[in-house]
C-alpha cells in the first residue's frame, strides 16, 4: 500500500470531495497500523481503499490530523476511511471491506467497529449494520468532519 499513497489520497479528494486529508495521514496511518490499510485494484489500477485502526469509542480522530500513536488500550477497531471511486461502486467492495475490518477488530480482541458517516452515508452504514452512537460532548469529537456527521458503532 506504501507505493499507493499518492493515489489513495487522489481518491480521496474525488471520493470524498469536501473532506480530503493529506498524504501525510494516510503515511501516518499505514506506518501505525499496516495490518488495517488495504487497497481495492479493478483492472490493475487502484480505484479505492479502506483505512482502519485500533482507536477509542466516542472519541473519533480529527478529520485531516495527525494521531501521533494508537491508544495503549484501544476499545474498538475504527474505519478511518472507506472511499471507492465511481467505476468500483455495485460489486460490493464495501460491504468486504467492512468485513474486512471487522475481521481486524476481532484479530485485535475488539468487539466494535466504529466510525463517523459523513456525506450523508449513513443509510449505508446503518444497512452494514452500524447505529448512531451519539453522545453528549461528541459534537466537539466529529465537528471537524462538517454538520451532517455522525459517529456510529457496530458490534462485530
């Protein structure tokens, strides 16, 4: 994934225009935690992403900041990023990479998923089986991440 980061940060800024994060926190994030961060290749060419990593429950990283290390003793597994450019949408990428993570918190002894929707995703997180989680005092963990985010969990 390492020769991929200038790609995976292009696919950010289309994927998710409005919410792109600089090369140097996908660099970070795969340095952290190799075993979360994988690519998905249609035809040879990378055409999405999923990054993931140990992280604490109601306390999401800022949007487009460095996290410096993982937490000591993480509660949950966070999707930090899913992002598929257009062509890779409709054959279920997606709902394997959230799998995938799953399957990353469960290596890790961890019991939830979690993440924060943005973009109005949330119906597609909800039909992966996450759920809203938010907190009193979270607004100021998400505000980073624009006025329709929303921090949700799910059991793995």
């Amino acid at each position: 994934m390492t020769a991929d980061i200038e790609r995976i940060a292009h696919i950010s800024s289309v994927a998710l225009a409005g919410y792109p994060e600089d090369v140097a926190i996908f660099e970070e994030l795969l340095a952290l935690a190799p075993a979360g961060c994988f690519v998905l290749e249609m035809h040879g060419e990378v055409c999405g992403y999923l990054v993931s990593h140990p992280w604490m429950r109601g306390r999401p990283p800022a949007l487009n900041e460095t996290i410096g290390s993982l937490p000591a003793k993480p509660d949950s597994w966070y999707i930090h990023d899913l992002s598929l450019l257009e062509q890779a949408r409709g054959y279920g990428a997606a709902r394997e990479a959230v799998e995938i993570a799953s399957h990353c918190a469960r290596q890790s002894g961890l019991a939830i998923v979690s993440l924060v929707a943005v973009n109005g995703a949330a119906g597609f997180w909800q039909a992966q089986g996450f759920g809203a989680k938010m907190s009193e005092g979270m607004s100021g963990h998400i505000a980073s991440y624009g006025d329709d985010a929303l921090y949700m969990e799910r059991a793995v």
